[in-house]
C-alpha cells in the first residue's frame, strides 16, 4: 500500500493554512507543466494514423457497453439505500482531517476551491455578484460550513447571462470560513441563523424575503454551468402550465446524478440515468417528470406562496422537494426537465454521515407515502427497467412513436427531410411522444441536432443499424407505432420483425414511401438513351413494393403513386403531401434580380446533380446570352458533386446549405427546377411558391404537382426551358400572375392544419384496424 503524504501531520489541518497553500500552489504549477506536456502528447497520439483506423472498434466496445448496461438494467438500478449511493472518496469517517491518498474528484475540487478560498481571503479581495433592485429570479442558496464549495457555486452565478438577480444565503451557523467569506462577498443578501435550522426551514425563511418573479432553490455545492439559468428561463416561460424545471445533475467524476427524477408506489424514488454518461441520447431531450432534485429547482414564487412552501412535515431536508413537486402536479401544473440546463454537484457536502442520510430519507419516505397513498397507488411497484423505461417521463396522451430515417431531418437537407421534419413536429403538436431513430452514421453535436427540431423529441445518436434489434429488444412493447421512411431502412426493419414477430405484436408499423425510388432509376436509364427492359421495370417495381408485405399501411407523397401501390397489391395506402405555409416574400419585381436553386446534391447521379449540370451546361448560357450579366445564378444547399462545382461558370454562385432561406426568396426574382427524372413531388417547387417566387419547372414536375402553366412556367427542352426564363424574368405582368397562382395553389394543397389533420386521421385509423385486427 501507498504510504499517505505526510502534510497535516502534527497538528490541525486549518493550523498551518500559509504553508499548504504554498505547497498546494507549487503541486498545482508542477501539474500544469506536466499537463500542458501530455496535452501536447495527447494531441499527437489523437492525430495518429492507428488511432483514427482504431475508432470503429472504441465505437462498438462503447455501443456494446451501453447494450449491457440495458440488459443488466444497470442503467437505471436505483441503489438499497442512500449508503449506496454514497461517494467512496470522501474524508475518512474517523479522521477527516487526512487526505485519501490518490485523491478521489471531490478531494480535488474541494482542495482547489480551498486553494483559491484562503488565496481570496489572504488578499483581501472582494467577489462581486449581480444584483437587480428588480430581480427577475431570486436565488437561494442555504450554508452550512464548507466555504470553498460556496465560492465555486457564487463563481458560477456571476458567469450566468442572466444578470438580473438578487441572491439570498442564508448561513445556518457556520464554523468554517463561510463568515469571513460573505463579509467579502458584494450584492448578496445574507440572513445569519444563530444555530442550525436545517434546509428546509431556511429556505422557507429565505423565500418570504425574495422579490423576485421566479425562485431558483440552489444547493451550495452545485455550479451552474454557462447558459443554465436562461436555459431553465425559457422553459418555465414557455408555457404558462408549468410549475417547476430542473436541469441535468452531473456528479464531479462526470457520471449523471440524475436527468429527472421519478416516485414508486411506496414512495421510493430514483435518479434516472444515474451512473451514466450525462450525454448520452435519453438524457438530452426535454420532457416531463415526476420531479427534479433541490440542487437546481427554478419555480414561479406567485405558485410557491400559494402552495406554502416546502412541507415542514419533511424538515430538516430529504423529500421536500418530491413532495412540492407533487402537489405541482395535484394542482395541474407539469414539473419538466430541461436538459441544457447543466449542473456540477459535490453531493452529500452538509451531511455529517451517511447513516443520517438512511435515516432521514427512510422516516420521510414514509411520511411522503402516508401523504399522497391515493396518488401513489396507480404507481408502479418496482423499478424493474420496464417500469423505468415507462416512468422516466409523464405518460403522453397521444401515445409513443418511434421514427426510422437516414439521420436527424433538418430541413436544410432537402431529399425528403423537410417533409419528415414536419412529420415530426405535427406528431409533437398533436401530443405524442417521438423517438427518431437515426440508421446512418452522420455525427452530429447535440446543438446541431436540437438547431431546428423540437425539444420533446429524442434522438437516438451514434446507435445506427447494428443497435437496432438491441434497442428493439429492449424498448419492446414501449412504441404504439413505428414509422419508416425510405426503402432501405424499411428493409432493415424487415428483417427485423420477420425474425422477431412477437416484438410487434401490439404496435402499428406505417412504411412511408415518400417517393417510388425505382422510378428514379427507370426514368435515368429512360433519360441517357437506355432503357430497362419491361420485365425489369416490373422486377425493381415490386422489389420495392414488397417492402411494405411487412408493415400495416403504406404512405405515399402523391396520388399517382398511391393508385401503383395499389395495382400492385398493397391493401392500405394513404396519401400524406407537403406541409408548407404561405409566406409570401414582400419585394416588388423590380427589386429582385438573379436566379436561384434550393436543393441538396449528395452525389454525382442524383436528380438534383442532374438537373444542376444539365441548367448550367444547356440551360443558363442561353439566358446570359439574352439577358447578359444580370443573369446570377444561385445554388443554395449541400453540394457533393464535382461536376457541377467544375460546371460553375461565371455569374454562378455556391453558397451551400443556408438554414435561413428568406432573404435568398426575398431576393430571388425566379427559381429555376429542371428536374429530367425524380419520383414523388417536388419539395422544391412547393417551398419556392409558398415564398411568391414564380417558378420555371419541366414537364416531368408539371406532372408530378398536376399544376399547369398558370402557376408554373414549363420548359418542355433545354430551348423552351431558357425562353421561359427569360420571359418570366423580363415581364413583370406574367411574374405576378404566375407568383399569385402558386400562392394560390399552396394555400389548397399545402396547408400545415390540413396536413397535421390528415397525419392523424392516417395514425388514428391504422391504431383503430390494428386493434380490431388484435380483438
């Protein structure tokens, strides 16, 4: 066994403060050389050819680790008691005065905020705090020795956006520095206890003192991250049902605390998440609970008057906070959890032993239970990962869906995304919950993935094709409906439910087609001069077609492509469109210049690389040679074709994928779609007149959209294509009418009421056959 420094020997620990501080000061300045020495190696070994070729096997071993973690129900295994949940590297129990030796993260954090705790003092420094005569939030925050961890916590309030605070400690008899340390503290207000009233109590006596709209209840030995506290603002502001929001707690070895927290029918309660990596996916997506811990509860102060505060049944601490977030919900209010906002906690800091912990969360346990029996009965009794999974979250009136798609769908992607975008936010709005599954491996940092999609939905990351059946496994019987997009991820699924029927028993399964893909390639091969024989147009046709022998309807994007499946023998086909809103863009004729294209080309033989070359190549010289210089042709959206960044000639701009597509509408005179081959309808077409830019299409689009050349100018050829441009592009009488008549036509078959209607007369109707199917 390593011998034990021996630095405090001799003496009180806090006797000899000068010389620790020096040896620590010169312990920290050795550490950060050898640091900055390592960081450096780090980098190399990061930038390394075998550690990039290493990353597929580092990625399955973590799938691989999480995929135990469910089976074993570790994930969310609530511990015996408060003892075993415990930190193991705590002071020694019998002589706190000596360090562990190596030291455990709280040992660290607690001996660096010392260092900079007697480093304040010594100077005689002062720490300035926001204050706001006016305060929207008042924070509370209740002391009971351990200074060091309230200076980290104050640190971390005076770094938050949100300025317009007053802070209210109360100090319940400190024997530490704490006192030194508030005399050195500007803006706060300090109540002085004489002797210990615990926590409840003195946040109660706190709260009667605060003026402001909101009360954040903050424990002393939490720091709030950057954002937290506007994070935690905007969700109780949001909807005017809401009573409470905590935020994600994570433990200083970086593991989750808890991300929400839920109540069993005895009364017990767990963290969920506890032990797991506070990034991973089921911890990052917002949603009702239960409650949320005390370390970080922001409530409205007008709700907690007219509740009366914490239950003084529950002093001195433990269960104060479950309960008041249970009488939220008695009286209608949500308690929701907000996963941005983020929160380092020491845990256990006041608490003398552990022992007291048991003891005082056993005794109100009991007390919670006898309060809210008639509540609790309708509780599940155990947390067997099941129960966790049901009860991580409060039940949604809709029901749960879980979504297939190829990565998360911004719609900046355009291939279809947009339109699963909206799938997604009308299932939302109609109050389901969503889990979107993504099967391709397209990373994403978690402020991408939550840049244009709702909060409530999760997101499944980094999981992809080969966790599918483990997470199918072990959610089965948790989704009422399952929606897949796209053929290939249909016949991934497929595959699935052949070998696991019974997992889908009791759930709808709708493949959306969104588009016939095999007509893409029959009318390629049409387009270049060689044509597939009719028996293989009918194989690749009913090779896709069969991919819905599986699933309990299909859904298609248009008419004509419901009337195929059903010639080829698909009973149930629905049709599900666009869902765009008229927003015309107000710039007169005059004032707009160029033409411009809105579409994502992810590889050489796409139809949008198709269409581009063949634009460029054909198409555009015609128009600049009529037209001359003002002739600007825009790209906007992803581009992964070489030829068409070769193609660009001058007056030709990439700008590549722009998430904020209103000025280029604004601006845009025409929005050119020369599309020679596509299935489905054309997004494109439908979003370029829902923004009153008149639009030049090919016939292959007219036919798609059954629009005429009253809302659409088409260009049967390259000739007859650039003649309309230039017409449209010169003649101010035929834009408006051409711009009024797509309007028009937007507002009739576009509409996001009618398409949110229609999404739920599709899921209400497959759960009403699926469950007669089931009697």
């Amino acid at each position: 066994m390593e011998e034990r420094p021996k630095l405090f020997e001799g003496g009180s620990r806090w006797n000899r403060q000068n010389e620790i501080i020096r040896s620590l000061k010169k312990q920290l300045e050795a550490t950060e050389r050898e640091l900055a020495n390592k960081e450096w190696v780090f980098e190399q070994f990061l930038q390394s050819p075998s550690w990039r070729l290493t990353y597929p096997l580092r990625w399955l071993a973590k799938q691989f680790r999480s995929l135990r973690r469910w089976a074993n129900g570790s994930e969310d295994r609530p511990a015996a008691s408060a003892a075993d949940t415990a930190p193991s590297d705590g002071p020694d129990e019998e002589d706190n005065t000596i360090l562990n030796w190596p030291p455990g993260p709280k040992e660290v954090f607690s001996d660096c905020y010392r260092v900079q705790l007697l480093a304040l003092l010594a100077a005689g420094t002062r720490l300035r705090l926001p204050h706001s005569e006016t305060p929207l939030v008042s924070v509370i925050l209740v002391l009971f020795n351990r200074a060091e961890l309230t200076l980290a916590c104050l640190r971390s309030l005076r770094e938050q956006a949100v300025q317009d605070l007053e802070i209210i400690i109360v100090d319940n008899a400190s024997k530490d520095e704490t006192s030194s340390l508030l005399e050195r503290v500007e803006g706060v207000r300090v109540i002085r206890n004489p002797e210990n009233a615990g926590f409840l109590l003195a946040v109660n006596q706190a709260a009667r003192e605060a003026r402001g709209e909101y009360l954040l209840l903050l424990n002393n030995d939490a720091q709030l991250l950057p954002e937290t506290l506007s994070a935690a603002l905007a969700t109780i502001r949001s909807a005017p049902d809401i009573g409470a929001v905590g935020g994600r707690i994570v433990l200083l070895d970086g593991v989750l605390q808890e991300a929400g927290s839920m109540i069993w029918r005895n009364g017990g309660c767990l963290g969920y998440g506890r032990g797991d990596d506070p990034f991973a996916p089921m911890y990052m997506f917002r949603r009702d609970v239960d409650y949320c811990s005390g370390v970080f509860l922001l409530t409205p102060r007008r709700v907690w008057n007219q509740l009366g505060g914490f239950d003084v049944a529950f002093r001195p601490a433990y269960y104060e906070e479950t309960d008041y977030c249970m009488r939220l919900w008695e009286r209608g209010l949500r308690v929701v959890y907000e996963p941005n906002a983020v929160v380092l906690h020491y845990e256990f800091a006041s608490t003398q032993t552990i022992e007291e912990v048991t003891t005082l969360q056993e005794r109100h346990q009991s007390v919670f239970a006898r309060k809210h029996h008639a509540v609790l009965a309708g509780r599940a009794d155990a947390p067997a990962p099941e129960s966790v999974l049901e009860t991580r979250m409060r039940p949604s009136p809709g029901g749960r869906v879980l979504f297939l798609d190829d990565r998360v769908p911004h719609t900046w992607l355009g291939s279809g995304f947009p339109r699963a975008h909206a799938i997604l936010r009308a299932l939302v709005k109609q109050g389901r919950f969503v889990t979107v599954y993504p099967l391709g491996d397209f990373p994403e940092e978690w402020s991408s993935v939550y840049s244009d999609m709702p909060a409530e939905v999760e997101f499944m990351m980094g999981y992809g094709r080969l966790m599918l059946e483990a997470f199918l496994r072990e959610r089965r019987g948790y989704y009422d409906t399952i929606i897949v997009s796209r053929p290939h991820n249909m016949n991934v699924l497929r595959g699935i439910i052949a070998a696991r029927p019974a997992w889908f028993e009791n759930v709808s399964v709708i493949y959306d087609a969104e588009a016939l893909s095999a007509w893409r390639e029959i009318a390629r091969r049409e387009l270049i001069g060689e044509p597939l024989p009719a028996d293989e147009v009918s194989r690749l046709l009913a090779e896709e077609v069969d991919l819905a022998s599986k699933a309990d309807c299909v859904i298609s994007v248009a008419e004509y492509e419901r009337a195929l499946f059903r010639k080829l023998g698909v009973a149930r086909v629905h049709v599900l469109g666009h869902s765009i809103a008229a927003r015309p863009t107000p710039r007169r004729f005059r004032d707009r210049a160029g033409f411009l294209f809105v579409g994502a080309i992810h590889d050489e033989s796409s139809p949008n690389a198709d269409s581009v070359l063949w634009f460029l190549t054909e198409i555009l010289p015609r128009i600049q040679a009529r037209l001359g210089a003002e002739a600007v042709f825009t790209i906007a959206g992803i581009n992964k074709s070489q030829k068409v960044a070769e193609a660009a000639r001058p007056g030709v701009r990439l700008i590549g994928p722009a998430p904020d597509l209103w000025d280029l509408y604004d601006s845009a005179r025409v929005f050119v779609a020369p599309t020679r081959y596509a299935a489905g309808i054309p997004h494109k077409v439908h979003e370029a007149a829902a923004h009153g830019v008149p639009v030049v299409g090919t016939l292959v689009l007219a036919d798609q959209l059954g629009w005429n050349d009253a809302a659409l100018a088409v260009g049967v050829d390259a000739a007859a294509f650039a003649d309309k441009c230039g017409a449209l592009y010169t003649d101010e009488t035929a834009w408006m009418e051409i711009r009024e008549a797509g309007l028009a036509r937007i507002r009739s078959e576009c509409s996001p009421d009618a398409f949110e209607r229609r999404l739920k007369e599709i899921l209400d109707a497959e759960s009403a056959c699926h469950a007669s199917a089931s009697a």
